[in-house]
C-alpha cells in the first residue's frame, strides 16, 4: 500500500496551494453541470418546505424535472389534482414530449388547468391506461386517489402487474378488497416494491386523496427503480480538493470538485456559470459552490454524465492517516501511529463506518499493523477506510477455523448445513463473505442447497468464505403430468414427459416415469413453498422438475407446478432490476420476473435467479396470467442461440376476448416449412405494439392499432387470418374478408434490396419446393406487393416498408385468384 494516501495528498496540497485539476488529463470519469441550470434553480427554490418531511423528495423530483410549479410555493399539504399528477409520472417516464404532440380541441382544453393536462389525458386514453369514457367524464381538476396514482404508476412506467397467488402485498392491508379488481395486479406492482405504502397500521386507503408532498415521496421511490433501468447514474463518495480554473479577467469560470469513493478511487464534478449543478445538503436547495471539503455525497446522473442533484452531507474535519495499534470497542477508542512519527488515541463515533477495499466492514475486522485512513468529524472517528488482502485475493486472516456439511436452507442472512453425522448448524453471514464454487469466485446466489460446502468462520463464527466441495451435477430438466403422488414413499408417477434437450422440450422415451424425491426436494406454486404432501392435490397437473442422481438413483431435487400457459423464449439478457426481480431479453418487449419457485439452471449448477447477470444467454418457459407479465419458471442460462422462437398461423378469428387477448380456431401452424393442424395455443396476446392490417370485400387494405382492432369486432370476427406470433403474443396480423381469396401461396427468403410504401424488391431470392422438400433458388430480383403485408423485425410488429437495406426475410407470398399477376407479401419475417 503507497503510504501517502489520497487523503495525505489532498492535506499537503491545501497546505501548498499547489493542487491542479487533473481528472479530464488524467483521463477519470468526470459529470458535468446542466445548461438548465438558471430554470432548474428557479423552479425548484420553493419558500415553503425547509420544515417539511417530503423537503428532500420534492427537491430530488424538481432537479429531474418531474415536479414543474410556477411561482414559489409548492403547498406540499395540498391534494395532487388528476391532471398534475399524470403530468409527474408523464415526466418522469419521459412520455410528456409525445403527450405534447397530441391534438386537442380548445374546447376540451378549458376543462384543465394545466396547459398540458388534455394532452395527459389523451396519451393516457392513447396507452389503455383510461377509457374514452373516463377521459370524458373523470374531474381531471379534482384530487387523484392513491389507487390512481399507483395505478397510474405501474401503467406508465412499464412496471409488470403482479398475478393470482402472488399477490401479497395489497391483501396485507386490512382494506385490500377495496382496490378496484382490475386495478389491483397493478397497485400490486407498486406496493409489493415498497414505492406506496399504508398510511396507518394495517391500512392503505385506496380511494383516500392524495397530497403533493406524498406524491413527491412515491416519484422519488418510483424513481429509484425506473431510473436504473434506464441508464441513469447513482454514485457516492467524500468531497475531497476543491479548486478552480481562472480566465484571464481574474474570474473563476470552470470549478472542479474531486469525490474519493469507498475504496479509494475518484471521479470529478465539473461546473461553470452557465452550466451547474444543484446540491441539496438537507437544509436548503443550491449550487456547486456551498459543497465543502469532506463533505459526503450521493450523485444522480444522466446516462451522457450530465448531473441532475448532488445531495451533501456535512461530513469530515480532517483526515488522519497510519498504522492502526488496536482498537479499544469497550471504550470506544483507536489508537495510531500516525505518518507524522506521533501516535494518536481517537474517540470512536457511535456510528463510526468501517470500509475495507470498497465493502462495509465492522470493527472487529480490522487486524493491528493494517494501514488506515481515520475520517474525522470534530474530536472523533466518523468513517475507517483500508485495504486487506483477504478481500481481494481470497485469502484467510489468522485465527479461522472451519466447518464442512451439506446447505440445506439459505437466506442472505445466514446459512445451515448439516454435517457428515446429519447434525444441523446454522452460521451467520458478512457483508464481505466470499465465496467459491471449484476454485471459482462466485456469489450468494450461485450457492444451492445440497451442496457440500467448507465454511472458513471468524472468531465470532461468521462466515469469511464458503467453498463448495461436491456439486451434484448432471442436472436433468423435465416437465411432465403429475398422474400420482405417494407422500408415504416419496414417489411421483410422471406421464407424457418431455425433456430439456437443444433449447426446446422433447418428448421423452420412456414417456412415463416414476421418480423417488429427495429428502431436501423444494417443491413451489409459483413463490410458494409446499410439502410433497400438498402436493397432491394438484394430481393430473403439470410440473417442470429437475433430477439428479443420488446414491444411484435419479430424483427429483426440484418442483414447480407449470401454470396453464407455456411460452418460450430465447435471447441475450441486458438488463436487470433485482429489486423487482426482473430481467429484459434484447429485442424482447415483455419483461420476465422470477421467484423462489424458479428454476434455473447455469453451468449445469441449480442456482437462484439473482446469479443471472448482464450478457447471459438465456434458454426461458415462461408462463403468462391474464395481463403481459411473464413469470418464468424454468430458466437455462449460457445455452447458445440456435432455434427461432417465431411461429406463423393461419386460421380463423373467433373471439376478441378482452383488449388485450383474442382466440382464433381451425388453426394450422407452419412447421418444417409446411402447413399442419394445431391446437396447443387458440389464445392469443395482443398489445399495442402488435401489428394489424384488414382487408375488406372490396379489396382496401387498412392498418388499425390495438384500440381499433378492439373496437371492430363486428367486422372482423369469423374473419381468416394470419399471424407471426412469439409463443402465446401476437406480433403481427392480418385479415381478410371471405371475398378475398389468395391462391399459389408460396414460402420464399431473401434479402431485402430495396423498400417503398407499396413494394418490396429482395435478391438471393429461394422458395421452397413441397415437391422436392428443398429450397430452390430463382435467379434475379422478385418485386412484392406490400399492400396485404405486416412485418416482424427484432421481436416487434412492423410496417413491412420500415424495413432496411439487407435484411434477411423469411416470408409468405400468394397471388389473388381474380386473376391479378401481381405478387404480394403477407407475413414478412426479419430474424
């Protein structure tokens, strides 16, 4: 360790005055001031919330933007009005500009006081998110309800409503059935997060009025989790060197502000007159120039590094620097042989931090002849930062001993094993545990239950390091019906089974089965645990269970019942919200949520969802309820991309169920490049992000959105179709009128050349032959007709004339039988 640390560096440069702003030379990461700053400032300087208890949610959601009054008071006590409180959550999920653009009658604008509270309103009506009638006979001027409002939140931010047995939050409250029905998986989403919660002991008050400070706090707590998921920056640290660049007329136009990280590192805030930061330092909203040297501070960022807020806590006096001697926690002291050749005895403040290579640490950690930076706020010790070796290479401090056994439960508090005599321990977890799976560094989650672990303890017998010795293994994944259950003799008679095999299931051989369960088997309904004789109840049902062999014998070590509906999807992760326990597939526009329930499978290890990281490919058979969340219940992670997850249809509409989902009938399924019967999903999800196209008697080919294809149902029921579909979802469609009929249809890939409104010119052009079972190429170019056609590209619906230069497609043409010679797309597939 260089034993002039950072903080000697920072003390001897003040005493010289020689301190340069290097970070932009030095190549750190630096975030820069607004250019709305003078605007920002203004608006959010209100007179009337230093004493309030929602000052700091109300600052946070002004520097964002989120919060916008005229004039100086924000009156926190009053009630939220529909109208602004859409306008918040329009902001802060980054839709106002869009509402901005709607068209509105004047004389709807006079029912609204805010300028923009009809273009809300109409976004809203655009999203599902209200009726037309709601639009037209709801007060918007009147307060919102805190059901609105976090209905309102869950629809606008995208956050996925929350289903059947996993709905717990809401029902917590002693009036939880006085949530609106449809609304609950929604406020469900909101509450079970902790962004809303009760205003009394047991109570949430689902039509109470809501007030303007209590909608800043839900903002600011629905922020936290829409802000990460979308690019934005949260970083902390101590303000350390302060310094300006002058111009030449002896003025300071460019202040650089130095932020020491936890585990020693800095990055820089930079400012000018024109281009600041805000900084709340929990009395009062400012600038850049009241930060202070020792000051701690969070920072909130844009994804381009311009600042939004830095919130400052007054922190340290001086920062002394050493080698610890001891520390004395009976009477609350450190003592130090400082730099300087003196030796120091420090008064340890009653919440002294203790930080070791950037993890939070306790002062039992910290090992006499361990070099340290002692933060002083007055006369004591308010923060400990250091560096140790164990926690960078993985090596053991003095004084371990350790336990081996087999986990059998886990928590992130904890873990239990049992030892080789069957004998149960429990042991506490750290902060800083380490963990390793075959010489590997993993984390908490990549452990599992049944795994055969050394437990390295420290003199307290927490654990410092979990080593899994055996791993089990040659997992095996199935899903099959239950015919049986015998708890007496831990058995289950498995039919109709199908295996995980080359990212799909595959039938089976033999296709019945039955399998021992193990002892320590999980077996879940959704989140919830149940014992193998609950289980039995749910005889005739299926599951999804994994197997692996002990004592020679294959058995179930895992059980999830399966839910009435089975997608399956494939993709590379990138991005993910652990908060909500959620991950995103590129091009894939539903989220997929997992649980305890869940199975995931990683390097052929049974892992907790939480392991799945950024980047992962992953295998998922997810289950869908009555709305667009995706709870997955099976996931393989690291399994390559091989197989389409696209499917074409042709049937016939039946039903428009609801406006989100629709059934169709005398369905064939294109498989192998042929048309064959199908059954297995006659219901069908649509969004508004689902392409539709009809074509009347007359031939007039028009493109409705998801409201109109809702409201045509007289048109078009009884009406054949066709669809490209992702497992249960609607992406594209169309149809047609029994007068228009298509004939020589014909299956053709190639790529595209070029595109108008109403053609589509592709090369390299192949058709395939049902007489030969071969694709046969065509020399030259084909030209389509696009006027019957719809299009999916990267997972979502698309114009068909949207489509680039050299995209590969795979598509559907036909001629129509009165004779035109025209050649028309109708399912145009980009992959």
């Amino acid at each position: 360790m260089v034993r002039k640390s950072w903080a000697w560096v920072i003390i001897i440069s003040l005493v010289m005055g020689m301190w340069m702003p290097v970070g932009e030379a030095a190549g750190a990461e630096n975030y820069y001031g607004t250019p709305a700053i003078n605007a920002l400032y203004t608006n959010a300087s209100f007179n009337d919330i230093s004493q309030h208890w929602a000052r700091a949610y109300i600052y946070r959601m002004a520097a964002l933007g989120v919060i916008r009054d005229s004039g100086d008071a924000y009156r926190p006590e009053a009630l939220a009005s529909k109208e602004d409180t859409l306008g918040a959550l329009m902001r802060l999920g980054e839709l106002e500009g869009m509402a901005q653009q709607m068209r509105v009658a004047p004389e709807e604008e006079a029912d609204f006081q805010n300028p923009w509270g009809a273009n809300y309103v109409i976004m809203a009506q655009r999203m599902g998110i209200i009726t037309a009638e709601e639009r037209a006979t709801l007060k918007w001027k009147n307060p919102a309800t805190r059901e609105e409002l976090a209905y309102w939140m869950a629809r606008i931010l995208n956050f996925p409503p929350v289903y059947g047995r996993d709905q717990q939050a809401v029902y917590s409250f002693a009036d939880g059935d006085k949530f609106d029905k449809a609304k609950t998986p929604y406020c469900e989403a909101v509450i079970g997060s902790n962004i809303m919660t009760g205003r009394a002991a047991g109570m949430f008050y689902p039509r109470h009025e809501v007030k303007r400070g209590e909608l800043a706090a839900a903002l600011d707590k629905a922020a936290e989790v829409y802000l990460a998921m979308n690019g934005f920056q949260r970083r902390e640290g101590t303000v350390g060197q302060i310094n300006s660049q002058w111009s030449g007329m002896g003025t300071a136009n460019r202040g650089y502000y130095q932020v020491i990280q936890a585990d020693g590192q800095s990055f820089y805030l930079i400012a000018e007159p024109e281009r600041d930061f805000l900084v709340y330092n929990g009395r009062s909203l400012g600038r850049s120039s009241i930060l202070k040297t020792g000051d701690s501070i969070k920072v909130l960022a844009k994804p381009t590094g311009e600042i939004v807020l830095v919130e400052a806590v007054s922190g340290l006096g001086s920062v002394l620097n050493g080698t610890l001697d001891y520390v004395d926690q009976s009477g609350n002291k450190i003592y130090l042989s400082g730099w300087d050749g003196k030796s120091y005895s420090m008064n340890l403040s009653p919440v002294c931090r203790v930080n070791l290579s950037g993890g939070m640490g306790q002062l039992y950690d910290l090992v006499p002849g361990q070099e340290v930076s002692l933060f002083l706020t007055g006369t004591q010790v308010s923060e400990i930062r250091s560096s140790i070796n164990y926690a960078v290479a993985g090596a053991l401090p003095r004084d371990t001993r350790s336990a081996f056994g087999k986990l059998f439960r886990k928590n992130p508090d904890e873990l239990s094993i049992r030892d080789d005599n069957g004998n149960p321990y429990t042991y506490s977890l750290t902060d800083h545990t380490m963990y390793y799976v075959n010489g590997l560094s993993v984390d908490y989650y990549d452990l599992k239950t049944g795994d055969y672990v050394k437990l390295a303890l420290d003199s307290r017998g927490r654990v410092i390091r979990a080593d899994v010795r055996k791993d089990e293994g040659t997992y095996r994944i199935y899903r099959g019906t239950m015919n049986n259950i015998r708890d007496v003799f831990k058995e289950i008679d498995f039919a109709y089974l199908c295996r995980y095999e080359n990212e799909d299931l595959v039938s089976s051989s033999p296709s019945n089965l039955t399998l021992d369960v193990a002892d320590d088997a999980e077996i879940f309904e959704g989140a919830k645990d149940m014992t193998l004789r609950n289980l039995e109840k749910y005889r005739g049902e299926r599951a999804y269970f994994v197997t692996a062999y002990r004592n020679d014998k294959e058995r179930v070590i895992k059980l999830t019942l399966r839910g009435d509906t089975e997608r399956r999807l494939t993709g590379k992760v990138h991005e993910i919200n652990s908060s909500l326990k959620s991950f995103a597939i590129k091009y894939e526009p539903d989220r997929i949520a997992w649980d305890s329930g869940t199975i995931v499978v990683k390097n052929n290890r049974l892992i907790d969802g939480g392991a799945i990281n950024t980047g992962d490919n992953v295998v998922v058979f997810a289950e869908r309820g009555s709305g667009s969340t995706l709870k997955a219940r099976v996931i393989v992670v690291n399994a390559p991309e091989v197989r389409t997850r696209y499917e074409f249809y042709k049937g016939v509409l039946r039903d428009i169920m609801s406006r989100s989902k629709f059934d169709m009938e005398l369905l064939d399924r294109l498989e192998d490049n042929k048309w064959r019967g199908y059954s297995s999903y006659p219901e069908y999800y649509y969004d508004s992000n689902t392409r539709f196209l009809y074509v009347d008697d007359s031939g007039r080919a028009e493109r409705l959105n998801d409201n109109q294809f809702y409201n045509r149902d007289e048109d078009l029921l009884s009406r054949d179709m066709q669809m490209i579909a992702d497992g249960d979802k609607a992406l594209a469609v169309v149809i047609w009128d029994e007068d228009i009929e298509f004939t020589n249809e014909a299956i053709t890939r190639g790529r595209v050349v070029s595109t108008t409104r109403e053609r589509m010119v592709i090369d390299e052009v192949s058709s395939w032959s049902n007489y030969g079972g071969r694709w046969e190429t065509q020399p030259g170019e084909m030209t389509l007709d696009l006027k019957y056609a719809v299009a999916v590209k990267n997972g979502e619906g698309r114009d068909p004339y949207s489509l680039a230069q050299g995209d590969p497609v795979y598509l559907l043409r036909a001629n129509l039988a009165d004779g035109d010679t025209g050649v028309y797309a109708t399912l145009i597939l980009v992959e």
